[in-house]
C-alpha cells in the first residue's frame, strides 16, 4: 500500500464526519447542480476519478447514470460499494483500485461521457500528467469536471474562520497547505492555474464556478446546523456560484471543460 492511499485509508471517519456537516452537504449539492447545467438529456457513462467513499457516484447513479469509480484507497472503495448497495444503485457502479495514471491501461479506448476530478488533483505530483490520463478516457465532446481548494480562499479563511490574522498574512502568495481532514500536505491552486494543462489535455473550458463562496467566512459553525440558516445559506450558495466577482473567492473552484 502507498503512503497516500493508508492517509486515505486512515481518514475515512474524518472524511465521513466532513461529507455529513452542513459544509459538506453544501459542497456535494452545488457541485451537482453546476454539473446539471453541461449534462445532455441522454444516457451518459461517467468516471468518477478518485472518488473515494463515492458520494458522487451514488449520487449520478441515483439519477439513472452508470458510473465507473477509481480510487487507490481500498478502503474508501470498501465504503463506496457499502454506500452503493445501501442506496440501491449498485448495479449501476463498477469500482477499480488504482491512481489516476493507470486510467489508460484501465480504459485503453474513449468510454465515457463524463469524468469527474473532485478534490484530487491537489494530491497528484503532475496536473498536466493526470489531465491527460483522465482525457483519454473521454469521448471526443465528453465533459470533464474538476474540483479544488481555491488558493485565494486561503487568506480570508485564516482572517474570518480561524481568526488568524498572521497567518492570513502569511498565505497571501501560499502554494501549499495542510489539509484539515487528512492532515497532508496539499497543492493550492485557482482556476487559472488549469487552463493550459486541460488545453494541453485537448481541453477547454466551458463553465467556471465558485463552490461555497461565503459558508467558509462564517466563524459561527453551530448556526450552520440550524435548518432555517442552512436553507438560506444553500439558496444563497446557489446563487452565488456562478456570479462574478463572488466566485473568485469560494473555498473551492470547479471547472467544467470538453474535449475537443
């Protein structure tokens, strides 16, 4: 077993605790609805590329999609098949133990309609390497959804959330941090920062979003898990999104990309 996936492997309860707070329900919610926004009305067979316990993927093949998911983890694979079955689409998931660079040997030809990249590429020593593996797995057309911690979060994070404000300073110009729910050293990036890997990887972009533009800056995380605030907060999450300037400081960006 590599030393990233046993971190992986390790942090599952974390990981878990994270996906059920308000911040987490937030996250999954409007990913999905930016990706609502690209997707045909058609059968589609989607990757889900480093998609751990497989939240998402639960979530697509809840919507009727089949859905491939790849993770190096075994046991956020092991997670993943329980959620399947107990959400009654495991007919519809195929899982596969591996990185994202065995994604060619895996899928030698174009299979798929959709691949997702949510919260991994700040994990992998080479974007430009892991873009193209995950291209070649796409149709001519296919849609590619990535996910990242928005390195000009991290500033207003530290002064609003932590209150922090030597460190607020101190990641101004931030190019890696230490992850809250792994404890890990990661890649920071912003969503400019993947343009020319994905144009190297025949891909160009086509929706960019902001996910959780203001959850992040409010100190007061009780308030969250008060259902009244959290409606509000997930309407206003929803309508922020895709509006600029606010996306350009959401706590994480998404992008959405087609292959030529």
């Amino acid at each position: 077993m590599s030393t990233a996936a046993q971190v992986f492997d390790t942090h599952l309860a974390a990981f878990k605790e994270m996906q059920n707070a308000p911040w987490g329900r937030l996250r999954y919610s409007v990913v999905m609805a930016n990706l609502k926004r690209h997707l045909p009305e058609r059968p589609l067979r989607i990757l889900d590329a480093g998609g751990g316990n497989g939240l998402d993927t639960v979530l697509l093949a809840q919507q009727g999609y089949m859905v491939e998911l790849v993770d190096y983890s075994a046991e956020m694979l092991a997670e993943a098949k329980r959620n399947a079955e107990e959400s009654g689409v495991a007919g519809r998931i195929s899982f596969r133990q591996g990185e994202l660079g065995a994604i060619p040997a895996f899928f030698p030809e174009p299979a798929f309609d959709l691949v997702l990249c949510h919260n991994v590429l700040q994990y992998v020593d080479d974007v430009e390497a892991a873009l193209k593996a995950l291209s070649h797995g796409l149709k001519p057309g296919g849609l590619i959804s990535i996910l990242c911690v928005n390195r000009y979060s991290e500033s207003f994070r530290h002064a609003l959330m932590v209150q922090d404000l030597d460190a607020a300073q101190a990641s101004l110009d931030a190019r890696s941090m230490l992850t809250i729910t792994f404890g890990v050293p990661a890649a920071l990036y912003a969503a400019e920062d993947m343009r020319a890997p994905l144009q190297a990887a025949g891909c160009s972009v086509v929706g960019e979003y902001g996910v959780r533009c203001v959850c992040d800056y409010i100190a007061n995380n009780e308030i969250k898990n008060e259902p009244e605030f959290f409606a509000k907060l997930e309407r206003l999450e929803h309508a922020l999104t895709d509006k600029h300037p606010y996306y350009l400081l959401a706590r994480f960006f998404q992008i959405i990309a087609r292959k030529a």
